[in-house]
C-alpha cells in the first residue's frame, strides 16, 4: 500500500528532472539581433535580443550578457538590426519570456 502511494511521486520526480535536464541542453539558434530597448521597446535598459522564425511567428530570446557593453550590440543599437546571428547557449523560458545565457555569439562578417 505505501508503495503504491509513493510510485506516482517518483515517477513525477523523474519527469521533473527529466525536464530539468532536457532544459539544460545547449541549442543553437540563429537569426536577427535587435536592441530590446531601441527597436522593441520593451526594457528600459539596452538588451540584446535574438529573433528567431519558428513556423510563421518571430519568437523573441533574450541574451542574458552585459547588454549594450557587448561588441555584437553595436549594430542592433538605434534601432536597426543584425541579420545572420548564431547564438548558441543554454535556453530558460519564466513567465512566457524566453532567455539564453549565451557560450558564443557570432555575427556575420
């Protein structure tokens, strides 16, 4: 009987740290970098911003780095955008916001 109680909370304990871990996996993602400040207008201070197309929607990943004092930031700044980047990184998602805590960053030359 207690076994039988117990089962269905290891089983949940296993799928939780089974999410945890896929969610820890590094992914590589590749498309426009724009200023969250200047061109999306949605934080108050300059943040890198990854735009991705999935299917037929642009899906917003937020850099979590030093922001404007990055080199790559420069020419996303102002409102403009860069095209071709690859980050490559870990990926979080709280409250429908998407995040990466990027290992490498490269922009087209």
């Amino acid at each position: 009987m207690i076994r039988a109680m117990f089962a269905p909370v290891a089983v949940a304990s296993a799928l939780a740290t089974g999410a945890a871990l896929a969610a820890d996996k590094e992914v590589k993602l590749t498309g426009s970098l724009v200023c969250g400040k200047c061109k999306l207008k949605e934080t108050a201070k300059c943040t890198n911003v990854l735009q991705v197309k999935e299917g037929d929607k642009v899906v917003n990943y937020y850099l979590d780095d030093t922001g404007a004092k990055e080199a790559y930031h420069e020419g996303a700044c102002g409102g403009e955008s860069v095209e071709g980047v690859t980050v490559t990184g870990t990926v979080t998602e709280k409250d429908g916001k998407k995040t990466i805590k990027p290992t490498k960053v490269e922009t087209k030359k």
